[in-house]
C-alpha cells in the first residue's frame, strides 16, 4: 500500500509540473482562447495541490517532515482558492473535532 501511495504522489507531481507548463504555454500564445486555457488549466493547477495534500496526508511520511511544505501550499492554496465559504454547521462540526483533539 505505501508503494501505491508513493507512486501516486509522484504521479500527481509530475502532472503538476506538465500542467505549470501548460499555463505558461498559454500565457506566452497570442491566440485570443489562451487566457481562458490558461485560467482552466490553474484551476486543474489547484485541484491537484489539493489531491496532492489529500495523499501526503494519507500517507506514512512523519507530519513533522512534511510540516514546512504543508503550510506553503495551504497558504498558496488559500490565496488562490475561489471555493465558497464553510458553512456553520460544518464550522461547528470542526470545532467539535479540534476540541476531540485536545483530549
């Protein structure tokens, strides 16, 4: 199992750096759909920053490691997150399990 996750991050990774090569490839055109392509393809940018955290948090790499990188791509991705705002219940919820977690 720690093989197949290992793997897929490696794969999200390499498909995150084929994507960062897109982006650039339509902010350099001059073809009037490269704006468009090129916001698209930060979209798919940011759904695999998300699918990566998902796995290194699923994974067996030790948290303390991954700490620095963790909070730089949290960061990145709440600048660039047009996601919509957490609802109260799910606020309370998450409450809840911080309070779980003190305990």
């Amino acid at each position: 199992m720690l093989e197949y996750i290992n793997h897929k991050i490696s794969d999200i990774i390499t498909e995150i750096k084929d994507v960062e090569g897109m982006i650039k490839y339509h902010l350099e055109g001059d073809d009037p759909a490269d704006p468009i392509m090129a916001e698209q393809f930060r979209h798919r940018k940011n759904k695999l920053l998300k699918e990566l955290l998902s796995e290194l948090a699923l994974s067996s790499v030790n948290f303390k490691d991954m700490r620095g990188f963790i909070r730089r791509l949290t960061d990145y991705l709440e600048k660039s997150d047009n996601a919509a705002s957490m609802s109260k219940e799910l606020k309370s919820n998450l409450a809840e399990v911080e309070k779980l977690m003190a305990a």
